[in-house]
C-alpha cells in the first residue's frame, strides 16, 4: 500500500500522465528512468517476500557452518533489501547528478536519501512491531535509533557545506556589470510564469530559517528522544512512544523535504525571483 501510493503521487507532476511509461527509455543516462524501473521491482521483491511469509512456503536452501540455515524468506528478503538500497540511490542521484545546483550536486544528497528512508522505515517498522511483533520491537527501535542519529549528522553536514557554498554567478556576472551594488527591481515580465512558479518557494529567507530548525528538531531530535525512552522504559509504554515517534518524524521528513527543494538556489533565479 505505501509503495504503491508513493507510485501513484509520482504521476501527479506529470505533464501527461498518460505518457508515464516512456520514463524507462532513458534508462542508460537518466537516474529517474532508473528510479522508474527499481520502484516497481522493489514493489515486487517486497510482494514475494509478504507472500512468502503469508504462504508459509520456507525450504531451507542452504545452511550456515554454525548451524543457521538459509530458507527461501531470507534470500528473497536480501534481494528485496538491496533492491531498497538501489532505489535510494537512484532517488538521490536524480539530483545529485545536477552540477548546476551546487547544494544537491554532493555525495551527501543520495547518503541522505539512504539514511532518511532507513530512518523513517524502522521506526514505522518498530511502531508496527508492538503490535504485530513484539519479540522484534528492540531490535526495530535500536535500528530506528541509530539511523536517526545518522541520518542527523549527515543532514547537518549537508547543511553546514550548503551554508558555506559561495555562487558562482552574480547579478554582476549575469550582466555583465561590475558595479558592487546591483539590486534587481523586476523579473522582467508583468506577471508570473513557468520560470517563477518551478524553480522559486517564493518565501521570505525567514521561512526557510524556521522551517530548518522545525525538521531538525522533528525528523531527528524528538523521534530520537523517544525512540531512547521506548528502548529504556518498560515493554508497556514503548507502543504510544513509538507511534508517537513516526507521527513527529514523518511530518519532519516532510517539511525537510520542503526545505531541500527551497534550498536549492537555480542559476535562472538571478533573472526569475524578483517580482516588482
């Protein structure tokens, strides 16, 4: 149900949706064809494994010097696992792949992609536990922990290289004048257009500065907190705590979601941002 909603809001910034397969006939140079392509394996791997379970139908293939044995739910479970893996780094390439919007164009976009969704998926993992199963709720929410903490310093120091980034590209450089003060008047049309509706939030640099903080502190500050309580306190309380944690964290994820599309400054800006 999650794979195939996050399948379905994709078609809404479609110009045609109709259109939508001819996505995969770029796969060989385009990291969304690819994207196009690992989302529905993933979607399958993930399907095979919950019928698997669901079937009881667990040969054991192989086993383990040590005794473990290897059954077919642990193999199509790996696959599945490094589909996910495939599909984070395509996700995240589709714009780190992007030399001209220097906040995105870094190692450390597709690590985010990868750390966030880890993140995010075990602490719903570990919510859902308690209920489904709870002998897995430790183990969930230690694995929930700790990539929230990665995920934290690896979006802070995405952050921090982002705020020390120097443009390229001047009002100066645009138009070829080097008087020290340029202030840009007009966005050299009488009213909106493609240029200022996609590429610009349209908000004071204040937003962005509150909207910062705001998903620092719920994608990763308070969902930690209270995934360390549910791991510390008794059994008992660890199901509100850990409900409580995706619902701060998903609402977080969303607003950093925001946050990474506004932060991106677009070369076309210098001429598109200013309205008279």
């Amino acid at each position: 149900m999650l794979t195939g909603a996050g399948l379905l809001a994709s078609f809404f910034h479609l110009g045609r949706p109709e259109r939508a397969w001819r996505a995969i006939a770029q796969w060989r140079t385009s990291w969304l064809s690819r994207e196009v392509i690992v989302l529905p394996a993933f979607m399958f791997a993930v399907f095979v494994y919950a019928l698997v379970h669901f079937a009881g139908v667990r040969p054991v293939l192989a086993r383990l010097p040590g005794g473990g044995a290897i059954d077919l739910a642990t193999l199509v479970g790996l696959a599945a696992t490094l589909v996910a893996f495939a599909l984070f780094v395509c996700t995240g390439m589709i714009y780190a792949c992007l030399p001209f919007l220097r906040e995105w164009h870094s190692p450390l976009t597709p690590l985010n992609f990868l750390l966030l969704g880890c993140a995010s998926g075990f602490t719903l993992a570990a919510a859902f536990s308690v209920a489904a199963a709870p002998e897995l709720t430790r183990l969930f929410t230690g694995y929930a922990l700790a990539f929230t903490l990665l995920g934290m310093a690896s979006r802070g120091a995405a952050l921090v290289r982002n705020r020390r980034l120097k443009p390229k590209s001047t009002l100066q450089t645009a138009i070829g004048i080097k008087h020290p003060r340029i202030v840009q008047k007009s966005m050299g049309f009488q009213s909106g257009s493609f240029n200022t509706h996609e590429f610009f939030h349209g908000r004071p640099a204040g937003t962005l500065r509150w909207v910062k903080w705001a998903f620092l502190a719920a994608a990763f500050a308070v969902p930690a907190a209270l995934q360390a309580l549910a791991l510390a306190g008794p059994g008992g309380s660890a199901g509100p705590l850990l409900a409580l944690a995706f619902t701060i964290q998903f609402a977080g994820l969303l607003a950093e979601r925001w946050f990474f599309f506004a932060e991106a400054n677009h070369p076309q800006n210098l001429y598109y941002r200013a309205v008279a």
